[in-house]
C-alpha cells in the first residue's frame, strides 16, 4: 500500500490544474476505487488535504515523498572526514544517508555537523526545516564520537520512521 500511497503523492505533486478522478487513477495505474482509497488514507495523515472538492499535497506530503525517493542525480551528500579528505561514501536518499550514518567514522559526524553541512543538505534536498533545526541544534550539545552518532540517527530514524508509518 506504501508503493501505491508514494506513487499517488507524486502524481499529485506534479500535477498543474485540475484532474478528474479517472485520468488521475489511469496514470497511477490503479483503479478509481483504488486511488480514491489511497488519496483518501492519505487526507487521514494529513499528507494530502482536501478542499471543496479538490485534493492537493500539504508540505508535510511533499517533504515525505522527497525523503521517501531517491534524489535527482548530482544533489547526493558526499561524506568527508575534513577538508579534501572524501569518505568515498554519499547518501542518495534519506535512506541511505541513515544506513551511512551507521557506520561512518566519527570524525566525519563531527566534521559535518558542526560545519551544519547535515542541516543545510537536508534543508536544500528535502525541503526538512523540522529535521534540520533538530540536527543543527546537537551543534550546543558539544556531543561527539558514538553519543553524536546516536543522537543523529535517532532524529534521522524518527523522522524517517514518522514518513514511512503515515504510508503503511
């Protein structure tokens, strides 16, 4: 149900003007029965909004299929340890830039967040300010090493966690 929730958020993102039911639900590939149940769980979570008789996508839903999908080619985060010093790692996706933050080496958690490199992709990619302001304050904190490792994935996954169960 999430593959088909994403792909009605991201036809309804990128539609300009109006629709009717039957020429949305055929590019969606699913029936009108179906994608009235998708838009309609979707009103639920607050992902998408209904007006009169329109639906259109809130911030929320936008910010959840951008972090929900890969990103375009070009806007990935490259993970260094400090200046000229590449991890050769990079994060495609919120995703991957969790699964990253698992088992990079400290010194390049401590290198970005302190930089606010973390905060300013997320806020540049995702369009996150909830995200990046929670990031961006763990620069007051003084936190390193493993406690900054598990603060920032505990924001990460949280949010994460919060865009995935709307879907589900």
């Amino acid at each position: 149900m999430a593959e088909k929730k994403l792909k009605v958020l991201s036809l309804m993102d990128g539609l300009k003007g109006r629709a009717n039911l039957k020429e949305f639900a055929d590019a969606t590939g699913l029936s009108p029965d179906e994608t009235l149940k998708c838009v309609n769980e979707l009103v639920k979570t607050g992902l998408v909004k209904k007006s009169r008789r329109r639906h259109s996508i809130t911030r929320e839903g936008k910010i959840a299929l951008k972090e929900l999908t890969p990103i375009p080619e070009g806007k990935e985060f490259h993970f260094y340890k400090g200046i000229d010093q590449p991890t050769g790692l990079s994060a495609k996706s919120l995703k991957s830039f969790r699964d990253i933050l698992k088992e990079i080496d400290a010194e390049a958690l401590e290198f970005h967040t302190y930089r606010g490199d973390f905060e300013n992709w997320i806020t540049a990619i995702f369009n996150d300010s909830t995200l990046a302001n929670e990031i961006a304050g763990l620069k007051k904190t003084k936190l390193t090493g493993e406690r900054l490792r598990n603060k920032i994935l505990g924001l990460t996954d949280a949010r994460y966690n919060q865009f995935t169960r709307l879907l589900t």
